[in-house]
C-alpha cells in the first residue's frame, strides 16, 4: 500500500526538479535576453537623442519635439522588450502583456479619466495649437505669455508674476485670444476736445501726430484712423486707434501707447484746441440760496485768501 505523503513528496521534488532544469534550459535565452532590453534601452535612447536634435533644427515648436521624441523612444523599447521576451522562450507572456496591457488602459482611462483627457488634449496641441512660447495669450481669465507647453498642462506667466499651470482640457474647450501670433496689434484711446474746436481739424492734427511717433506702422492692412466716439457733457471724445507692431504686448506696446498719448495732448494744446475738465452741476437744496467759496493761492510762503 502507497503512503500518500511519500507520494505528494515524490511530486514535488519531480516538479521542482522538473522546474530546475527548465531554468537551467532557459538561462543562456534569459541572459541573451536581458542583453537585449539593455541595448534595446541604449539605442531607443540613442535614437530619440537624434531624432530630438534633428527636430529641433527643423521646428521651434517644443511640444512637438517632446512628442515625437518620446513616442519613439517608448516604441523602441516596447519592440526590444517583446524581442527578448520571444527569444528567452516566453513568447506566451508578451502576448499575455499585451492583452493585459489593453484591458489595462481601458480601466486606467476610466480611474484617471481628466488626466487621460488632458493627455489626449495635449497630443492634439501637438500638431494643432493656436500659440506657441513666448506668445501672449488670454485662455479663459487668464492673461500672460506662454512659458512652457506639456502633455497635461500649458504654463502661462501672467505680467503680475504669477505662474499658472492651466489643464490642456481648458485649452481645447475654451476660446484661445493670441495678442501676439503675427506681430500686430491696435491699440486705443479716448481724448476729449472742446465743442468750439473744428473736428476735421483736431482729427488731422491727431492722425499726423500718431504716424510720426516711433513704433507706430501703417500699411495696406493696418490703417490707424480716428473716429467720433462720444458727445459728453462737456467734450466732444474722439476714438484714437493706431497698430503697433510688437511680441511683446504688455511691455513695448504699452510704452508706445504712452508716448501716442503724450504727444496728442502735446499737439493739440500747442495748437491751441481746448482739452476741458467734466461739468460738474451742484444743486442747492432746502434754504440754501448761496455756496461759500474759499479760493487759497499759495506763493512761497504767502498765503491769501478771498472770499
């Protein structure tokens, strides 16, 4: 009569033994493949090496580089990998991998759905975005220049010294404004001459004082012009619109702007046209039948006071 422990013994030590020499079979494949991935590593990173630096001659765009390069890099290794897996004899577990590596993407898409969403938002800025760095942009509420473009986020450095890191999901979704994509952008302001002043007049002396302000352009597609914007209380306000050539909206073009309305007021009081004050009314309500009025005149250190 067989003992059954003796037995189950018997099967184990045949199965671990079995076992051993299947490894022992296996290990040159092992060791040849784990040369392998090694090189497999080595020259995806080789490749993507090159491929970066023969991309970047060719394009300015940094968040296509990333892309291209790391997709490649990732693709060599995977081919390597699944290489060396056939020929150390466990051809069965790449397949195995990879099946498990799709049911596995699926059920992470659904786990992390917003960064998956922002990673997909960010292959497609890829090869589609309406800025690149260095462009100044409004995306939603926020204003500032692009400082760095990645998979799930676009950086922005707002001109208060803020860094905002803005999901790339936003960016696809939401209207993109780019101040800066080719250079030109029109600028504006009001100023208010008197209702005794010739309008014809004050609007050549403007436009003339305009064009000949540095940093200022006019050409076929770009035309600086000035309109009748308002009739106030006290002023008639004309509407000074004018094209500035510039990437850096928030700087050059708001000095030019500066000195535009420098020189206007300038202009327009050496030729004697009236900038006046806004009418202020004051009623008078219950008895009051007269306002009090102090004028103080102060000269060195004399003062005087009418009444």
């Amino acid at each position: 009569m067989s003992n059954p422990f003796q037995d189950f013994t018997e099967k184990v030590f045949v199965s671990l033994e079995t076992g051993w020499n299947t490894f022992v079979f296996q290990i040159p494949g092992i060791i040849l493949a784990i040369l392998i991935i090694a090189v497999g590593i080595f020259v995806a990173g080789k490749i993507a090496q090159l491929t970066s630096k023969t991309l970047s001659r060719k394009t300015s765009d940094p968040l296509m580089v990333n892309f291209l390069t790391k997709t490649i890099r990732i693709s060599f290794i995977l081919l390597f990998l699944m290489y060396a897996l056939r020929v150390a004899g466990l051809g069965d577990i790449a397949t195995a991998l990879l099946t498990a590596a799709g049911a596995s993407a699926i059920i992470i898409g659904f786990a992390f759905k917003d960064i998956g969403e922002n990673f997909i938002s960010g292959v497609i800025l890829a090869f589609n975005r309406p800025f690149h760095i260095h462009d100044t942009v409004s995306i939603g509420d926020i204003f500032g220049k692009v400082t760095n473009m990645e998979f799930r986020y676009t950086k922005l450095k707002t001109f208060d010294g803020r860094d905002v890191y803005i999901p790339n999901s936003d960016v696809i979704r939401k209207p993109v404004f780019n101040y800066t994509e080719d250079g030109y952008y029109r600028l504006s302001f009001n100023v208010g001459i008197a209702y005794e002043d010739k309008i014809e007049d004050a609007e050549k002396l403007i436009l003339e004082t305009v064009q000949i302000t540095p940093g200022v352009i006019e050409d076929d597609n770009h035309e600086n012009f000035i309109a009748v914007d308002e009739l106030a209380v006290s002023t008639v306000n004309l509407k000074v619109n004018f094209w500035v050539n510039t990437l850096e909206y928030r700087r050059e073009a708001r000095k030019i702007r500066g000195n535009v309305i420098r020189n206007v007021k300038e202009a327009l009081e050496a030729n004697g046209f009236g900038l006046p004050a806004d009418i202020k009314e004051i009623k008078l309500y219950g008895s009051q039948t007269s306002i009090p009025v102090r004028i103080t005149h102060e000269e060195g250190s004399t003062d005087k006071k009418d009444k």
